[in-house]
C-alpha cells in the first residue's frame, strides 16, 4: 500500500492521516467547499476538491469519490465511518476500479445492510427481533400498516441507518416521504418498513470482529441512549450500565450471528435493550462508528490498525472476547448545533480549549467558519475513572472548563444531562435527552 484515499472528513480524517503516516502510506483527502480551509486538507499530502457544497453533492456522491482516487492514484480507500462507509455500491464500484475499500466485503456488506434478510438470520439462531411491518412497496404510503400497528412507532429505511419517530397517525405518509427520500441519498436504496417502538429503550451496540479465517470476537458493549435523532451525544462503556450478565449474553449473541453471517471485519451489532433488560436486535452497522475510540480506550486495541490487518489477511488470533481494562468510560460528543428545531446558524469559531488530562480527537481549529454544511463534530471528548459515578463527575467537570467562543454548542446541555438524577441512577433511555432539556 502506497497511496489511500481517505473518504471523509473531521476528526476521523484526522486519525486515518496520522495512522497512515506512521505506515508511510501516503494519504488524499476530498474537500467539499465549505471544507476548503479545514485543518484536515492541510495535514494530508495531497487533497481533491470534489466540486460541490452540499453532502450529498461530494461526500455521499461514490462517482465523484471514486474519481478523486483514482485521478491520485490511490491504492485502497478507507471510508472511515458514515456517508459511503454504508455503501455496499460504493464497495463494488471501487473494487472494479482496482481501489479496495477497507471494510467488510461487499458480499457480506448486502447480506448485514439488508434487514429482511438480517431478521430470518437472527430467528435462525434464536436472536429476538422488534415486530414490524413488511416492506412498504413504493406505491404505498405506509398509512395501512401504521393503523394495524399504531403509534407510536419508527419508520426505517431497510438499508443503512435512517429512521424518524412517529408519534400520530396523520404523521406516517410524510415521514414516509422524508426518510425513503433521506434513504435513496444516503445508502442508494430507498425502501422503509415500520418497526414498533420499544418503550423506553436503551440503545446499545456491541463491537464485533471478524477475520477471513474464521476467528471472531466481541469488545463489549456501549450505550448510546443519549442522543438526538440519529445523533448520540454521551456514549458510556462499563459493566455498571447493563450489568456483566446481560453484557456477556449480548457479546455471545453478536458473536453467535457474525458467524452465522461470515462476518469479516469491524462492526457494531446494535440492541434496544428494555427496562427489564430483555434485548430485541435492531441491525448491525458493518463499520466503525462514531465512538470507536470509546472502545480503544477501554480494550488498548486500535481498531483502525484491526482493519488493516484484516484486509491484508492476517489471523486476529482473537477468539470469544478481547480483554477490556478495569474502568468506565464516558464519551462527550462536542457537536455545532442550532436551536431546538432550528437549522444550525454559521459562525466563525473563535476558540475551543479543552482541559489536559483526557483523550480528545478534534475535528477542526479557532478561526475555522462552521456551517450547515460542515461537519458539525467539533470534538469528541473521552473520559475513564474507576467507577460510573466518576466518570459522570469527571466528565461533567470537563465540560464546564471546555470553552468554545463563536458558535453555538451542545456543552451546556450536555452539563445538563450529566447532572440530572436519571443520568446519575442510570436510567436512561432513548427519551432522555428530550426529558431532560424539555420538549
């Protein structure tokens, strides 16, 4: 490996150049415009404009992508987490131009990324699933099926990771609309289906990893409960959350349906967890995700460096679980955002200063302008401490001395959520953010 195209932005470009560059692999970045003066171009060694302002015109467009690389003579592509990492396409295109992607083959992609043929693999080995509708033909509007199961409930694309609440029957035809819109830029594929929603849920994820030679294991599991829409903002790892029994069912389980997948690679098998701790499968993410460091940190394992070796077929040698430190960790996502309901408002970010002592991977600099088009991670924040009571004081601490002048910032809720009851008691769930802050 000589050259990589790295094809994303933020924080995770800036990990994958630093990895690389202790390689001695040569990276190139795309840029949209608004990205143009990122710190992320500047540290690559070379940078492709894609032409383009929005998303969806340059890092969601797999032609424009695979064209960078190939006009830089690059010899793979590492997609880093989000907008084509989901692309089973996208795999196949850059592996008919001679430029692999690092990830999960495309054959195994289809069969995870696809949640019909996902759910008869679970049943096959006892996993329980959310009830839900069939598919929803493209000349229906998902009315019918929303009545039969009533609200509220979840409209979900089939494939990649969109899905938006409904709470009233005169919601459905429209959310409809939006996310098989969301789902055809996104992933290339726009079918939805309607899925039950599960109470008051814990969304957790389990990691899992997988070689060509048949080892497989599991890196514990993570909460992610604490988010908006789509976006998690804290994300905790430790056994105090969920406890080591259900944790231990849940990393056999994942690792019980990647053998039953032939799993290859890195990914997060992801479960809605009740408030009587029963776990129903919701899907897998066949990539990193957003809070892959939560887990470096806790299991001294780099995951980026896990790829690598799977893609050049090398035996893990891990078999069952990987061997996790006697800690709790906490992850502070540091997000650009806008009012509640609101477009995020464009500033000039005069200033973030986060307090020494913890893990931070910033995705920008002072002096960068933040838009709705950039990247709205600024940071993410982790924090360890021996037990989860600290690690909420630790991190509740760490946020209050973070400063961040110019726009405006999810830090104060954040402060909010780690300082209410809930969050302390470890009740949380899928609602709490919004029950916190209110509305």
């Amino acid at each position: 490996m000589n050259r990589v195209l790295i094809a994303n932005r933020g924080e995770i470009a800036r990990r994958l150049i630093r990895y690389y560059r202790g390689l001695d692999v040569e990276t190139v970045v795309v840029f949209s415009e608004p990205d143009a003066e990122q710190p992320w171009v500047e540290d690559a060694d070379y940078a492709v404009y894609l032409n383009g302002r929005t998303v969806e015109e340059t890092y969601l467009n797999p032609s424009r992508v695979l064209s960078a690389g190939f006009d830089a003579g690059c010899d793979f592509i590492h997609p880093g987490y989000c907008f084509l990492a989901d692309r089973p396409d996208f795999y196949e295109m850059a592996g008919r131009a001679n430029m692999p992607v690092m990830g999960t083959p495309p054959k195994v992609m289809h069969r995870v990324q696809d949640r019909w043929a996902l759910r008869d693999v679970a049943r096959a080995v006892g996993i329980p699933l959310v009830p839900s509708s069939e598919r929803i033909p493209s000349d229906q509007d998902g009315l019918e099926a929303a009545i039969r199961m009533g609200t509220p409930l979840w409209v979900k694309s089939v494939q990649g990771d969109i899905q938006l609440r409904v709470t009233r029957i005169d919601e459905v035809v429209d959310v409809v609309k939006r996310v098989r819109r969301a789902a055809g830029i996104l992933v290339g594929e726009s079918a939805v289906f309607l899925e039950r929603e599960v109470g008051k849920m814990r969304q957790v994820g389990t990691y899992i990893v997988g070689d060509h030679h048949g080892s497989y294991a599991h890196m514990g599991t993570s909460d992610g409960s604490i988010r908006q829409g789509s976006s998690t903002w804290i994300e905790e790892m430790g056994d105090e959350l969920l406890g080591v029994d259900l944790q231990a069912a849940l990393g056999a389980a994942s690792v019980a349906l990647a053998q039953a997948l032939d799993w290859v690679g890195v990914g997060r098998v992801r479960w809605a967890v009740t408030p009587d701790n029963h776990a129903y499968l919701l899907k897998i993410s066949p990539r990193l995700t957003t809070g892959f460091s939560l887990a470096e940190t806790l299991f001294g394992v780099d995951l980026i460096h896990t790829q690598n070796r799977v893609l050049m077929g090398e035996h893990l040698g891990w078999e069952g679980s990987a061997t996790r430190v006697d800690e709790y960790g906490l992850q502070l996502r540091l997000l650009h955002v806008g009012p509640p309901g609101g477009p995020r408002a464009p500033g000039m970010l005069d200033k973030i200063a986060v307090p020494e002592g913890v893990q931070v991977d910033l995705g920008t600099e002072a002096g960068q302008l933040c838009t709705p088009d950039t990247d709205p991670m600024l940071a993410k924040i982790t924090v360890t401490a021996p037990s989860r009571q600290a690690a909420i004081v630790k991190a509740k601490a760490v946020l209050e001395a973070t400063e961040v002048v110019g726009v405006q910032t999810n830090r104060e809720a954040m402060i909010r959520v780690l300082g209410a009851p809930a969050m302390w008691r470890g009740q949380v769930h899928v609602h709490s953010l919004r029950e916190i802050l209110g509305g």
